[in-house]
C-alpha cells in the first residue's frame, strides 16, 4: 500500500510539476510577446488616427463665404475679360447672399458679361430677369439700351426698333429720350431707311443738338445725293445684248462670260435648224431662253447690289466720320444714370 501509494503520490507530483511547467511557458510566452503587441496596437492607433482624423476634420470644418470677397472675386474675373467664369461668380454671390444691397449689381453684370461675350440672347432674358426683379433699379436706362443693343447684333432690327420707341415714349429725363432718337435713327441708316432716319435725327432736342453733333451729321448724309447708283430698270434692258447689263453694272468678268456663254448658245441652235436636226436645235433654243432670261434678271440683280453696296460704305463713312459713341454710366446708390458721350473727329 505504501508502495502503491507512493507511486501514486509520485504521479500527482509529476502531474502537477507538468502543469506548472506549462503555466511558466505559457506566462513567459505572453511576457514576450506583449511587446510585439504593444507595437502592433500602437501602429493600429496610429494607422486610424491618421486616416480618420482628417475625414472627421473636415466634416466638422464649417466654410464660410464672405459676401464681399465673393463680389470681389467675381469682379477680378469681369475685368480680366474672363466673362463666363464671372458669371458663375456672380451666381453663386446671388445664391448665397440674396439679401445683400449688391444684388442688382449682380444680376446686371452677369447680363452685362453675356453682352461681352456676345451671348447676346443669354445677355437678353438676363437684363429682363433683372428688370423683372428690379423694375426701378438704377440700371434700368442701361440695360434697355443693351437689350436694344443685342437684338441688333441679332440683326432683329424691328424689336430693336421697338425698344427704343417705347424708351422714348415713357423715358422721364429727356437726355435718354434723345439718346433713344438718336440710336433708332442710325438703326434706319444701317437698314438704308435715310428718310426714317431724318425724322428720328429731327425729334432729338435743340437741347442736346450741338451734342450730337447734328448739323454736322446732317451735312454729311447730304452728301448721299451725290453716290453713284445704278439702274436695275436700264441693267435689264441693256442685259437684252448678253453680256451689257453686266458691263453697266461694272461686273466686267460676268459680262464676258454671259456675252461668250449667250452667244455660243444662239449660234449653235442656229447651226442646228440650218442643218434641219430641229429636235436638237429646239433642246439648245429651250436651254438658251432661260440662260438668256437669267442673263436679264442676273444683270438686275447686280445693279441692286452694287446700290446696297454703295449704301453699305456710305454708311461706314458716316459711322466713322460722324458716329457719337454713347452709352449710359449706371449711377450709384439714388443717383439717376449720367449720359456719357464721346465722338470721332476728322481733319
């Protein structure tokens, strides 16, 4: 029993010494391995910190926009002649601030970079967009000048036309009823309608007369009797010899051919009913009757160009040698709109 129970005793010893072996391996391995893991955490730290922190940074930065940086920044673009990028300026003062005294100034320099960058129909409903807006503003003068303005760069003389005439019946300073006279008779002379232009010239005010210089405009579209025309009537009539309609008009190269083309056409039908082939020299005859009424209305048409031509560079003397520059300086604040005028002089 002894013996047994010694072994017995024996293995629990044992046992037990193996399992405090373990536990001192175990711990020594946790001892050393804690330092690793130290490590290994704090780079994890470190790794989160830096990636996540900036992300959370900025969702809490709060960006603010000051109006008159905004407005500042808008107008560097405007005088750099960067109109569109601007405009985008403008917009975005106008969203965030709409409450700020500078909205119309906004709203009539994004009208006025679309006029710059010859958007002209884009400048058109934004000028109206302000005038909506706005219907006293201080830009109101301007910006219905513009609008005029822009339909003529569109070539839309009559709703140029008209928004001068409906300026002049309802303007209340005098100085832009006569400025609306005064841009409505040069609209006629572009047109070639001298007379509408005279009776438009006639109804500005001896006030401002000596201002646009009228006398002197007036002596130079005098001159407009003395521009050498050319008859359609007699182009037509001389177009019967092929070739001389064209040769009245000055269209020396057209007049050779038409006479060479005409002639060789009549001469061949000719050959061709002189040698009885009728068929043929019927299919020239029809042919030559219409290249020879062409002929006949070609040589009227030529003297109408060569009139709208003449009319064309006549204009452009005028504009050059009598022309007043003009536009309307906005007035700040309650100030009403000053007229600017300026004028070319020629020695």
């Amino acid at each position: 029993m002894t013996f047994g129970g010694m072994r017995k005793n024996s293995f629990l010893s044992s046992h037990n010494k193996d399992k405090m072996i373990k536990k001192k391996y175990y711990a020594r391995s946790r001892c050393k391995l804690s330092p690793m893991r130290i490590v290994i955490y704090m780079l994890l730290i470190i790794i989160s910190y830096s990636f996540f922190y900036p992300l959370s940074s900025f969702a809490e930065q709060v960006i603010t926009i000051n109006a008159d940086k905004q407005i500042q920044f808008a107008e560097q673009y405007f005088r750099a002649g960067e109109y569109f990028r601007a405009i985008g300026e403008y917009k975005r003062f106008i969203h965030f601030f709409p409450d700020d005294h500078r909205l119309e100034l906004a709203m009539y320099k994004i009208g006025l970079s679309y006029f710059n960058g010859k958007k002209f129909q884009a400048a058109i409903d934004a000028f109206n967009e302000l005038l909506a807006e706005f219907p006293a503003t201080n830009f109101r003068a301007e910006v219905r000048f513009r609008i005029s303005e822009c339909f003529i760069k569109l070539k839309d003389y009559l709703k140029a036309i008209g928004r001068l005439n409906d300026m002049a019946d309802k303007a209340e300073n005098i100085d832009v009823a006569d400025q609306a006279y005064y841009r409505r008779g040069w609209i006629y002379l572009e047109t070639s309608k001298w007379e509408e232009a005279e009776n438009s010239f006639r109804l500005i005010s001896k006030k401002n007369r000596d201002k646009y210089r009228l006398a002197t405009l007036s002596h130079e579209m005098s001159k407009k009797k003395d521009l050498k025309t050319k008859s359609p009537t007699a182009a037509g009539i001389l177009a019967i010899i092929p070739g001389a309609g064209h040769l009245y008009c000055g269209r020396y190269k057209d007049a050779s051919i038409a006479f060479i083309f005409n002639t060789a056409l009549i001469y061949a039908a000719y050959e061709a009913f002189d040698n009885n082939l009728d068929a043929l020299g019927g299919i020239i005859t029809f042919f030559e009757l219409g290249f020879y009424s062409g002929n006949i209305y070609s040589a009227a048409n030529c003297a109408h160009k060569y009139n709208r031509n003449a009319d064309k560079n006549f204009f452009e003397y005028l504009r050059q040698n009598s022309r007043i520059n003009l536009g309307l300086r906005p007035g700040q604040g309650k100030k009403k709109a000053a007229l600017v005028l300026s004028y070319n002089i020629t020695f």
